[in-house]
C-alpha cells in the first residue's frame, strides 16, 4: 500500500532556552518522511529543493527508503529557510524568518512511479500545492491526511478551506483550531471543523497529548512526561508520520486503528523533542520505539472498579 509524503524540505535555524543551531535541516516532509519510514518503506516523497541543499542530507534521506524520485532541485534556487525562537515554557514558539524561497513557485510533480498512492500525508505547504497534489493523482487515495499552520490562515484561507474540505483527517494544533473556528471550546472547534469536510480531526497540544475528534467519538492521548525537552521542531510532523505510517502498515484506518496510531504518533514525537531537529529521529531502533510505546501504555492504564 504505498505512501506518498509532500511538503516542505528545508533548513531551519532554531533557538531554545538550551542552545542555537545554524542552518540544519528540516522541513515538514523531512521529519514525516523520516518518522513514517520506521513503519513503512518507501516513503514516496514530492518535495522541492535548492541546489544549495546538501547531496549527502537527499542521500541520508534514501537510506531511511525514503524514495526521492520526486524531490525537485532547483539548482540556481535557494531551499526554504525558516527561523523560530522558543519561549521558556517551549510550548510557544515565534517565528522569526520565514523565506519560500523554492517553495514560492512550486509546481509538484508526481512521478509515474507514486500514481499507484492508497495513503496520502499532505504535509505542511501552500493549500493551493496540497490540493494540486491531490488533483494530479489519477486515482483518489484511500486516506488523505492534512497537516498545516496558522501561517496558511493568515495568508491563504480561502484556498486552505478549499483544500480541507477534500481531505478525510486535519492535524492541527490547539492554537490553530481555535483560529480556525473561531471557538474558544476545543469541542466546539472541532465540530466547526468537521463540518468543513474532514471525517476526523487531530488536533495536537504539545506537552498535553493530542485529541482524535470524529462525529461521534473523542479519543484522548497523552503526551510522555519527559525529563528532557530540548527542541519541539518538527513534533507535529514527526507525529503526523508515525501516524500515517502506522495506519499504511496495517492498511486500515477503523477509528480503532487510529487510536493506536496517535500512539505511534505521539511516541515519534517524543523521540523528536529529545533533541534538535532531526538528530534523534534518523537513529531510532525497533525496541527503542517499542519500549517507548509501551511506557504510553503504562502511563494511561488502570481499573477501577465501579
Ligand atoms: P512543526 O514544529 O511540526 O510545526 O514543524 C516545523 C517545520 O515546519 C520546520 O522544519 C519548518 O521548516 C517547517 N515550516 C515552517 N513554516 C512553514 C511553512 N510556512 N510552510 C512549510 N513548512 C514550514
């Protein structure tokens, strides 16, 4: 069942209370690619990149089976920067630069190869790209999931709605749906967003899990208490590729499945923030993954007996 990631591979620069990066990489698709990768290979990727962008960081890409055939070079072009900045409480963040770049006239190609897509992860990009990809696959996916931001709100909103009401699951953050809906209540917001087109809703609060929203269910998922919060780049990412990536393995998307994905998910995610940018989620084992994931179960089990 193959998978198809889009977004943005980019250098970042990022500063927290624990220290600063030059430019590394990053990028929405880098961290949902990498992070999918542990479950499902390969990972068939349409991006776009400068001729500035490492040849050794597209090769790292590849032995993760992450398929590169779609990723673009524009060789006389820069790669997207962005810059942020995070608080003490590293659940806000500000973002400092943001250049497109390569991704201000970005025309995604779909190779012959990645036409066969069943599960599509629209990750973080121009809702006018996101939707292109969608029309340009001959045949619909079985799932198509949608990660995007707040920048997108401010500067494209009339494309963005257009592009939510074709997609099956919208992950967002907290913040984000509350714009969004213009509702205080995350209850609230969500049924707003749900009746915008998508049958689920993500919605991401950090530190504080996340919460899976149909018509009628609510799931709730904690986020692991970790001792150590280094960078928060590229969680919502990281788990939006475990996410997919797990549901592409099982090949089914039943809302119990779900459930056990935002739990692959989340445990991608707390990997991502151990460390800055991609660090922690290009060295990853199969146990480490799995203890990590039996520490949520841990963490959220209990009987009562009533
Ligand atoms: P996250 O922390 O999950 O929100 O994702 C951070 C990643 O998103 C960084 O690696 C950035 O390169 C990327 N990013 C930030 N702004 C944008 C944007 N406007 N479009 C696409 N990607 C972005």
């Amino acid at each position: 069942m193959s998978l198809l990631v889009i977004g943005s591979v980019a250098f970042d620069a990022i500063e927290t209370p624990f220290g600063k990066t030059d430019k590394i990489i990053g990028g929405a698709a880098t961290y949902v690619s990498l992070s999918a990768s542990y479950y499902k290979k390969p990972v068939n990727l349409v991006a776009v990149v400068g001729g500035d962008f490492p040849t050794s960081e597209i090769m790292m890409l590849q032995q993760h089976g992450i398929d590169t055939t779609g990723l673009q070079i524009k060789e006389n072009e820069k790669s997207f920067f962005w810059a942020g900045k995070y608080h003490n409480d590293m659940n806000s963040r500000d973002t400092l630069v943001t250049e497109l770049n390569v991704l201000a006239n970005f025309d995604p190609i779909i190779p012959e190869s990645y036409q066969d897509c069943k599960y599509l992860m629209l990750g973080n990009l121009a809702p006018k790209v996101q939707s292109t990809v969608i029309n340009r696959l001959k045949k619909r996916p079985k799932l198509i999931v949608m990660d995007t931001m707040n920048f997108w709100m401010d500067i494209a909103y009339d494309d963005l709605i257009e592009t939510i009401g074709m997609v099956d699951v919208l992950t967002i953050n907290d913040e984000e749906a509350r714009q969004l809906s213009k509702e205080y209540s995350l209850v609230k917001a969500a049924k707003k967003i749900l009746g915008m087109g998508p049958k689920y809703l993500i919605i991401k609060k950090g530190e504080h899990g996340a919460l899976l929203f149909n018509k009628d269910e609510v799931f709730f998922a904690p986020a692991l208490p970790l001792e150590e919060v280094f960078d928060p780049t590229g969680a919502g990412d990281t788990f939006a590729g475990g996410f997919i990536g797990y549901i592409a393995k099982q090949d089914d998307f039943s809302f119990e499945t779900m459930k056990s994905a935002i739990i692959y998910g989340s445990a991608m995610a707390s990997f991502c923030v151990e460390k800055f940018g991609t660090e922690q989620i290009t060295n990853l084992s199969k146990i480490a993954i799995d203890q990590r994931v039996k520490s949520f179960i841990d963490l959220v089990q209990f009987e009562i007996a009533i």
